[in-house]
C-alpha cells in the first residue's frame, strides 16, 4: 500500500517533470522561431491547463506599454488601466493590495519581468477559486511562473532587438549607397594649370548632406564656380541638392548670365521643394582671358576675396531661392581680379564651428586664416587644422564645405 508521503512525493515528482517538460517545450519554440502568438498561446495553456490559473493578463512594453494577452478578463476593462503606476510602484513580486492603486483591484499578484535593469512585461494575476492566498495556485507556483514569463518575454525582446538591428544594418546599407552616389557629384577632378588652382573640402554633418559645390568649364577661357547650402540636413537635403546640381548644370548649357540664371534656378527650386526648403548659394564664373570674375550671391555666405593685397567680401547678388516666385532684386558684381589672388568660397557650416566657450569661427575667424598665409595650399591645411580642432572640442552640426581658388595670373 502507497504511503501518504509516497504519493505526495511521486506528484511532486509529476509536477517537476511537467514543468522541465513545459520549459523544453518553451525552448524549442524559441530556437524554431515561433511567433509571439505562439510562445503567448504556450504561456496562456501553461497558467491556465497546468497550473490551474484562469484569470490573468500580460502588459509587455513595445516602445509604449501594451496589453498582450489576457484570460477571462475584458479588454475593455483595462483600456484604462494603471499600467504606468504599478510599473513604478512595483520593482518585485508583490500582492497588488499592497500599494491600494486604483483600477488594480481585479488582481491579486504582479510579476515583474525585467531584462538588465529594464522593465519588460507585467504578469498580473487573480485567483478565480478565492481560495485562501497561502494555497491558492498562484503562490504554489509563483517563481515557476516567473521564470515562465521572463524566458518568453526576454526571448520576445531579443527577437525584436534582433530585427531592430537587421532594419539598421539594412539602413546603413542604404545610407552609404546614397554616400557613394552622392560622392560622384562633385568634381573627381579639380583644375590646377597656368592661370587658376581649385581645392575643396567636404564633410556632411551625417552620412550625406545637404552641402554642394560644383567647378564646370564652359570653355572659351571661362570657368564657372559654386558652393550651395540646402537648409536641413540629412537625406531630404541630399536629395533636393542632387536635383538642384543636375538643374544648375542643365542651365548653364542655357545661358551663362547670371541674373537671367538665378532666376531660372529660383524656378526650379520651388518646383523640387515647393516652398518648404530653401537654398542659399554663391556662383561666380571667372574669365581667365579678360582676368575678370562676375559672381552672384543668393542668400549665401559672403565669399572672401583677397585681390592683391586688399579684401573683398562678395555680397552682391539676390535673397534665397526657393521662397518667392519672383526675386525682389537680383544684381550681379564684377570684379577685375590681380594676379596671384585668392578666393575663398564655403557654408556656414564652416563659420559656425564653435569652441571650447561657444565662440563661433565667424566670417572674421576665415579671413584671419587667409591673411596668415600666403597661397591657397597653406590656407587649405590650415583651415582643415582648425577644423579637426573644433570638432575635437564642439563636435559639428552642420555639413563642412569650402572651395578655394587660386588666381595665379
């Protein structure tokens, strides 16, 4: 004859396996890659088949927190329930009586799940049979049940940090596409010869940028140079500044009078962005036979000219493009330049690198830079120098751009 004893331990022994069994069960599903609604429909038979438990719900938090599963309780009664206060109030398990937060009375235990100090899912649970709480299912089986709820929540978290990281492998991907395609709009090649030295720098504020400068020679000794800001930053900014690079382009081939130019331009801003971004941009076509340069400025910084000995700041020109249908006024300047001057042209990114202190490089900082040295190659390193200084102390946070140009004779 079976003893008492003797079959208290062989059921206990029946319970252990079934749950090592449940737990086996679990693990499979996981590394089959079962969906939520899977590992939930195991959770939802386990409390309910086994352990005898028929009313609870689970809060999980998915960039907000979300009811995912319930059992004999209605939805419609926990659309207003206090999930944000038992989150704050309850850090372990604990009976929900004990905090008195109104709207929990249907409950009896919460079950915290957290993952590395991060609050994942709330199990909250009710004893349908109102036995007394020392026998009821629920405590008899409270840390199996938590360790239930946290191998599937946790694993449902690694799921979605795992497709979270896929997407941004996926974006990153993208974003240096764009980078690359970005890259073949500017020049490949700068010009360097007997009557004029072009450098550049370029650095967006993000894996592309809004920044854009353009050298295009439109024969008979002439020589067209740009620089161009897109207000934004980022991959709307890239895109409309490829548009406007291709427009600009097609337009030179059209007419090479500026005023006339920038008003077509001003036209095919407003048709890429329709009003809601603007460009400010600086064009100045330089004619290496008549030793004379006409430029025009849109809104843009002013570019630096040191012409022999004396400086210029080349403010002539029009307001930004991309924000009225007319121009209010368009004046292009023309400037007989000496030999052996320097132009140099860039975005504000440049003039609003900022120190230690929140002192801004400014326009007056560039022109110090110009007037310490003596031709373009040395004005070039030092103000890339200056550059990795600031970034070193402020960071950036705008797109880098400058062109400089040497007028050799």
């Amino acid at each position: 004859m079976v003893s008492d004893k003797e079959s208290r331990v062989k059921g206990r022994l029946a319970l252990s396996n079934t749950k090592l069994n449940t737990l086996l069960e679990i693990t499979n599903a996981i590394n089959n890659n079962s969906s939520s609604e899977e590992l939930y429909d195991i959770l939802r038979e386990v409390l309910t088949e086994q352990l005898l438990i028929d009313k609870f719900a689970l809060f999980v938090f998915e960039d907000r927190w979300n009811l995912a599963l319930t059992e004999k309780i209605q939805k419609k009664s926990l659309a207003k329930f206090p999930i944000a206060s038992v989150v704050e109030e309850f850090k372990e398990i604990a009976t929900v009586s004990s905090a008195k937060i109104s709207g929990t009375e249907q409950f009896d235990i919460v079950v915290p799940v957290y993952h590395k100090n991060k609050p994942l899912a709330y199990l909250l649970l009710a004893d349908l049979e109102e036995e007394k709480i020392e026998i009821s299912p629920i405590i008899k089986h409270l840390k199996f049940i938590q360790t239930l709820a946290n191998i599937i929540v946790v694993a449902l978290e690694n799921k979605r940090l795992n497709k979270e990281y896929i997407k941004q492998i996926a974006v990153k991907k993208e974003l240096e596409l764009a980078q690359n395609m970005q890259s073949l709009l500017f020049p490949r090649k700068l010009p360097k010869n007997e009557n004029i030295e072009v450098q550049a720098y370029y650095e967006p504020h993000s894996e592309v940028g809004g920044d854009y400068y353009d050298i295009v020679d439109l024969g008979e000794g002439r020589i067209a140079i740009c620089i161009a800001d897109v207000s934004g930053k980022g991959m709307p900014a890239a895109l409309l500044m490829a548009n406007f690079q291709a427009n600009l382009r097609a337009l030179l081939n059209v007419t090479q009078d500026l005023e006339q130019l920038i008003r077509l331009t001003n036209q095919k801003v407003i048709e890429s962005a329709q009003y809601e971004k603007f460009i400010t941009l600086f064009i100045a076509i330089y004619d290496t036979k008549k030793k004379q340069l006409e430029y025009l400025n849109a809104g843009h910084h002013p570019a630096i000219l040191k012409n022999g000995n004396e400086y210029d700041l080349l403010k002539k020109g029009c307001t930004v493009l991309g924000m009225f249908d007319e121009l209010p006024a368009v004046e292009a300047g023309k400037v007989k330049i000496k030999e052996n001057s320097v132009m140099l042209c860039f975005t504000d990114g440049l003039s609003e690198l900022e120190d230690l202190k929140g002192n801004q490089l400014d326009v007056e900082g560039v022109q110090a830079i110009i007037e310490e040295h003596q031709n373009l190659d040395d004005i070039n390193k030092a103000l890339v120098k200056k550059i990795d200084s600031l970034k070193q102390d402020s960071g950036i946070n705008d797109d880098i751009t400058f062109v400089g140009l040497s007028f050799l004779r």
